[in-house]
C-alpha cells in the first residue's frame, strides 16, 4: 500500500481503549458465536445505541419498524442501487467514493425529478456537518422520490440533529467503522419503512449471517456509547484545529482547511481526518 498524504481519508481513531477491547473481544471468541443467531437483539442493540445519544438530537427512527444486520453501510448502499435499478439513483459530489468508483451513482446536478432516487449522508462525508439536508429531502418529499440517508459517521459526531420524520426516507443506513476499530469487520445495520424484500430479508430468514460480526457489535455497542468517541476526543480536536489553523467540523477526527490543504479537497471542502494524530492531542 502507498503511504497516504498526511490527514487523507476517512477512518477510525486508533483509541488505546477501544483497540484493547477488540483483542480481548477477538481472543475471547467461541465456538457458540458461529453458530448462535442473535440477529434481533443485535439489531435492538444497534436501535438503542443510536436512540440513547446525547450529544446530537434523533427524531423519527421508531418510524423503521424493520431492520437487518448489514456489511457495513455499504451493503445497504448496493441493496439500495439494486432495488431502485429502474430510477436514476443521484448523489452529490462530494459523497462517498464508493458511489463514483463503482460506477452506480450519478450526481446531482439537476433538480430533482419524480425518475430519481436519492442517497445522502448525515453528517456529510466531506464535510462534516449537514448539507442541503433539509433542502433536498423536503424536495424528495414532493416529487415522491425515495431516499436512503447514509449515517456512517454517526457515533463520532456531535451537535447535529438527524430528523428521520421525512415521508420520503426508505432506508437508514449505519456503521461502526467510524466510531471504532471495525473497519474490516463490517458491522453496520440498516433500518427500513416500509419492509423492503431483497438479499438481506432471504440472509435473515435462512440465518445467513455473520453472527460473529454481530457479537462484537453488540460487545461493542453496550461497552462503549455512541457518545464516547467525540466526548473524548472534543477538546483535542479543537486544540489540534487551533494550533494548525483548521476549522473543526462536527465530526471529531474530521477538519477543514485552507488553501494550503488543496490536494485533499473534495467537492468544495478541504476534508482532513485527524484521525492518525488526535490521539497526541489528548
């Protein structure tokens, strides 16, 4: 692998506490975790987790009454593509790579039109906060064009308020990847309204699941709240944005920067993750 330009991409921050869980929870791993369906309580697991944070605000998630362990939010992002294969599915520049890198997603240059789907992420991916959140979902709401809102920085964030209460959303999509060490474990949940019949319902029925992915989720999720990372790691990314002349972003392992800071830009932002050196900072 290349070595990466200082604050590129998009990860976890190597938290000592977090790290140490995940070997404890990797040597502790039995027999029983491979073969033990636990789907429902790791999705409840995941509900509560989101639902009992304090440092932002949630409305309307108890609106999804149906819910599936994903790979990460990315599986839900292709169940999404594949159910609205007949639409044209719109992203904004900015987004996540995957959407441009795959060749599915087209960007939203254009209003809307009733032929569209839409996927957008709270926060933002490139920035850090809301963007054209409210705007785009009150105007998906009019032309009846479903929307998945990709919620992989949840857990990292503060200050922002996630309102699910939009008729047009379908699905909501989140990961642990953000917030902990998982990255490649692929531990993320998906929220629907109403039920949606793909790949995922046919893996919960059959109990084709990764049931060991689940159980460290749920380790993880009742060890370590979704407000853990950012009360962490809140003043350390503001001395860390003020000693390097940055702007903080609502996300604590993300910033953005000036000019000088061009070749990591995306879409109109700068976009640094502090995420390799936050840790100093503490």
């Amino acid at each position: 692998m290349k070595d990466r330009p200082r604050f590129s991409g998009g990860r976890s921050i190597p938290d000592g506490d977090t790290l140490s869980f995940l070997t404890r929870c990797l040597e502790q791993i039995t027999f029983k975790q491979y073969f033990t369906n636990i789907h429902t309580e790791y999705c409840d697991t995941f509900r509560n987790w989101v639902n009992t944070n304090t440092l932002n605000s949630v409305d309307g998630l108890h609106l999804f009454s149906y819910q599936q362990f994903t790979q990460g939010s990315t599986e839900a992002i292709d169940k999404f593509y594949m159910r609205h294969r007949d639409r044209t599915v719109r992203v904004l520049s900015g987004e996540y790579a995957y959407h441009f890198l795959g060749g599915y997603g087209e960007l939203l240059e254009e209003p809307l039109t009733r032929q569209d789907a839409l996927i957008i992420s709270l926060p933002f991916g490139s920035s850090g906060s809301s963007y054209r959140y409210d705007e785009l979902l009150e105007e998906a709401t009019k032309l009846q064009v479903p929307v998945l809102v990709d919620c992989t920085w949840f857990g990292v964030c503060y200050d922002m308020h996630f309102d699910f209460s939009y008729p047009c959303i379908e699905q909501v999509a989140f990961s642990l990847s953000k917030a902990f060490p998982l990255s490649y474990l692929r531990i993320g949940c998906r929220f629907t309204k109403p039920q949606v019949y793909d790949g995922l319902n046919a893996y919960e029925s059959d109990g084709y699941l990764n049931w060991t992915a689940q159980s460290i989720g749920m380790d993880f999720m009742s060890r370590f709240s979704s407000d853990y990372i950012p009360k962490k790691y809140y003043k350390a990314q503001q001395d860390m944005c003020d000693n390097l002349n940055l702007t903080p972003t609502n996300c604590v392992q993300m910033a953005l920067g000036g000019n000088e800071w061009d070749h990591l830009k995306r879409h109109k932002w700068n976009r640094l993750c502090l995420s390799d050196e936050i840790i100093g900072w503490l």
